[in-house]
C-alpha cells in the first residue's frame, strides 16, 4: 500500500488532479462495452500525452507495478481487463487529431481517438479511412492498433495493420519509440511498428499513428442472395470478386441457423436455402457501379451459384439487410450462449463446422443450439452455442467442441479479436512451440519485468 501511494504522489505532479482517479471513481465505472461487472484497479491513470505516458511507464517499471492499458473496452477477449492489484493506463485523454494530409493521404492522430472520430476527419477532407467495425462510436484507433481489428471492409482493404503506415509507442521502461512513419514503402531495417500492432498491448502502449486513407466512395450496392449448396459459396465469391472489377467490400454468409433465427420477423428472402450471403460493393461511378452490380447478380443466378437474390433499393433496405447480419444478439435471447470468433480457409469450413455439430452432438444430444454467420470471405466464422446451464465446466467442453476442430482445418482460434485472458489456453492450437518462443522472447526482451497487459496471451507462468 505504502509503495503503490508513492507512486501515486510521484505521478501527481505530472499526471495532474484529473490525470488520476481512484476509489469510487473507479469501481463506478464498467469494465466493459459488454460486460456487467466494474473496473477493478488501484487507480485508473489518464496520460494526455506521449510524454505522460513514458512518465507512468518509468515510474510503474521501477516499482514493478503492473499496468493494464484501457481504449474504449470494446475488445471481446478479455483483454482489457483489470485486477485489484493493477493500475490501469486509459488514452481516453489522448483524442486529439494532429493532421490530416490530403497531398499524402495520411491521418495523424492520438491513440484515445475513437474510430468514428478519425473516419469523420477523414470524410470531411474528401478521403475514406477503410478502417470500419461495429464498435466504431466506442473504440479507439489505439486498441484497433492493438488488436489488429478486422470488421466490414477487410475483404477489399485489409485489417488494420494494412492501414497503419506509422506508429508511435512506448516501452515497459518508458522509452519512447517513435516510428511515425508517413510513407507507403520504407524497407529501412525492420518494420518496428508490427511489433505493437496485434499485440494486444504487451509489448508496448501505443500513443500515436499515422493512418492510409484512400479516396472516398459515393456509391454502395448491396444486395442478399440464397444458396442451397455451401460447394457454390467460393465459386459465387470468385464471381463477384472478378465481375466487380475490384469494388467487392463486403461477403458476409449466414447459415440457416442464424437467419431463420434472427431474420423471423423480416425475412427479405424466404426461409429454406441452406446459405444466405449479403455481399456489397462499393465506388464512384453511380450508373456504372449499379448497372455491374446488377450483371453481377444475374449472372450468379443464371449460372447457378445462387438460387434467388434481393437487391436493396434504398438506403433503408440496406441498413434491412444488414441489421440481420448485425443482429448477433438475437441469439442470446434464450439463455446463456457463448459466441466464437475463429478463423479457416473457405475450403475447410464446411467440414470444420460437420464435425464442431458431431462434437455437439455427442456431448449435449439435441439439447444445444448452433448459429453460424461471419465474413466468410475473409475466412472469419462466429459460432454462437447455446448449450449447457453456463457454469466454466459446460464452457470448457463447449470450448473444446469449437476450437479442437481447428487444428485439422488449419484454422485459428482468433480471428479478429486476440487471446486476451480468453483463450489463451487454447493458443497451441494454432500456434506451433516455435512461434510461442518467439513471442515469448520478444514479451521477455521488451517488457522484462512483465508489467504490461501481464498474464495475456501467454499463462502467467511463461511471463517474466
Ligand atoms: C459491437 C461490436 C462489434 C465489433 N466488431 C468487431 C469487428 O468487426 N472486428 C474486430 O476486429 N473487432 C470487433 N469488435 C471488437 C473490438 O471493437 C475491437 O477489438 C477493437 O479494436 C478494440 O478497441 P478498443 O479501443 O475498444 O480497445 P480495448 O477493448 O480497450 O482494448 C483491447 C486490447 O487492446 C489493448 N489496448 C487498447 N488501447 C491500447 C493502446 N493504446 N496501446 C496498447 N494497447 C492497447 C488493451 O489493453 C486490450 O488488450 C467489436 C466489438 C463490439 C462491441
């Protein structure tokens, strides 16, 4: 106790009265975008600057505190999460946009920016970050960063990482590195902002970045199609891919499961196909665009690959069809169901996902319920099961049902989201001991007192 209030008192005068909150302004606050539990920590410390930041970590770091660092909580993986004997890092004071180059096509800005924020400055010079999740109102840039994010757009422009061309972060000992990089191609000596992006906050805090923007896009098409065969599912990806001439943004499939589950009140198509695909496009020539998406569409219809479709002819059809993709929490409403976020090649699916319902099967009966939808056309699958009565031993064998599989599926057990606490046990699964080394070298190296985002990704035990 004695040393954590040194500490405190030692960061006062440069952190501010504002820069520190503790008691009850902790424990008020919620731990999560999704959670109904409360932030438990020491303190919550809120830096405004790189500066301050390298000040908390030189400090923490020679006391040997631990330190979780916060962006909006919005992460799925537990990775956020606190405990009494941790002090918690928070960007939320870390918002502000430094620049925006429309000659370069870059966006400067802070890690507590949140990434609706950094796509409207972006809009308002003319250009789009392609950068877009569901969570945009509430994450940061910093933990899309950390998390590497993929959302809705990845199909056409890649994850986060691809949208990063610098970075700034500081180490456990409060060295800053700053790698601002502004330039698309710069193959001098390593790429040393890969080493923060993705790695969920353990190797480094990340301050501030430097941001790709593209040019922006005036026109959408989105449409739903049905298919009886998951055998027409990559031939009708190919399709569209090479028929839109590289404007596919979006490939989102619902398996029946999922859409007569969340689609029964609104159903846009009929109930019955085995597979729902809501793909979208997106460019800058309104009647060029609409009249290809339209030859597209058609012609994945007379050659067979989908068996109806429905074009949205408005905006409001649009947000239709995709409120049924977003409306995951429908699956919730009839008791505890837990929801997975894993990753395979589109050839491997469909025999990942037979055996993931064998394995079910075996351990529930009929007594469980399996939805499936994703970005398919990112290889991204989420599997919500509802089976069990909710206790950690039903999830431990539901976890095994859904991650087990993946070995053979040469898949991941992390698509989109990261390890966190969540899944770190499950890690060698996709992760041969060699790459685990590796990792652990670099978290050893860069952090050897173990004090950031400690016992995440890796069991406790492995950590310095
Ligand atoms: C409705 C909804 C939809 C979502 N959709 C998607 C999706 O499509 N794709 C996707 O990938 N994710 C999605 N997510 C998950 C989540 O939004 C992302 O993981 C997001 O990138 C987390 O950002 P955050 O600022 O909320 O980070 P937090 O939740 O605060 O933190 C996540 C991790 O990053 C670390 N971290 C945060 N900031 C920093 C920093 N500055 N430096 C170092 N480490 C840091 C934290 O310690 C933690 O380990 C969704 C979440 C919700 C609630």
């Amino acid at each position: 106790m004695a040393e954590i209030n040194a500490l405190l008192a030692g960061l006062r005068p440069l952190l501010g009265d504002d820069g520190i909150l503790l008691g009850e302004e902790v424990s008020s606050r919620s731990a999560g975008i999704w959670r109904d539990d409360s932030v438990q920590a020491r303190a919550i410390l809120r830096p405004a600057s790189t500066e301050q930041v390298a000040d908390v970590l030189r400090m923490c770091h020679a006391a040997g505190q631990r330190v979780v660092t916060h962006g909006g909580l919005t992460g799925l993986s537990e990775g956020a999460i606190a405990t009494p004997d941790d002090v918690v890092l928070s960007t939320e004071r870390m918002t502000a946009i430094e620049s925006v180059d429309t000659v370069n096509r870059t966006l400067q800005l802070q890690a507590g920016v949140r990434l609706q924020a950094a796509q409207d400055a972006a809009d308002q010079a003319g250009l789009q970050l392609a950068l877009d999740l569901g969570a945009r109102g509430s994450c940061t840039v910093g933990g899309n960063a950390a998390t590497n994010a993929g959302g809705n757009n990845v199909l056409r422009y890649g994850m986060a990482r691809e949208q990063i061309l610098g970075l700034e972060a500081v180490l456990a000992d409060g060295t800053v590195v700053s790698s601002l990089n502004g330039m698309l191609k710069n193959n001098a000596g390593y790429d040393l902002k890969q080493l923060f992006i993705g790695t969920e906050g353990t190797l480094g805090v990340i301050t501030r970045l430097i941001l790709r923007l593209r040019p922006a896009c005036t026109t959408r098409e989105t449409a739903l199609l049905a298919c009886d065969e998951f055998a027409r599912i990559p031939q009708l990806l190919r399709l569209l891919d090479s028929r839109l001439s590289g404007t596919l943004t979006a490939f989102e499939v619902m398996w029946n499961d999922y859409y007569s589950l969340v689609a029964r009140d609104r159903q846009p198509l009929a109930d019955g196909f085995s597979y729902y695909v809501l793909v979208e496009a997106q460019g800058n020539d309104s009647q060029r665009d609409s009249d290809r998406f339209l030859s597209a569409v058609e012609h994945a219809l007379t050659e067979g690959l989908a068996a109806d479709a429905m074009i949205a002819q408005s905006g409001r059809e649009r947000n239709e069809l995709w409120a049924i993709r977003e409306s995951v929490e429908l699956t919730l409403e009839d008791g505890p169901a837990m929801i997975f976020d894993v990753g395979l090649p589109l050839s491997a699916m469909e025999s990942y996902l037979a055996e993931v319902r064998r394995q079910l099967r075996d351990e529930w009966g009929s007594a469980h319920r399996l939805s499936v939808f994703g970005h398919a056309g990112d290889g991204n699958l989420h599997l919500v099961v509802a089976a069990g009565d909710g206790t950690s031993a039903a999830q431990l064998r539901i976890e095994r049902c859904v991650y087990e599989p993946l070995a053979d599926a040469g898949g991941t057990v992390s698509a989109e989201h990261g390890i966190g606490l969540e899944k770190k046990q499950w890690l060698s699964i996709c992760r041969n001991p060699a790459e685990i080394a590796v990792m652990r070298k670099l978290k050893a190296a860069l952090d050897p007192r173990g004090i950031l985002n400690h016992g995440r990704i890796f069991s406790a035990d492995d950590e310095p």
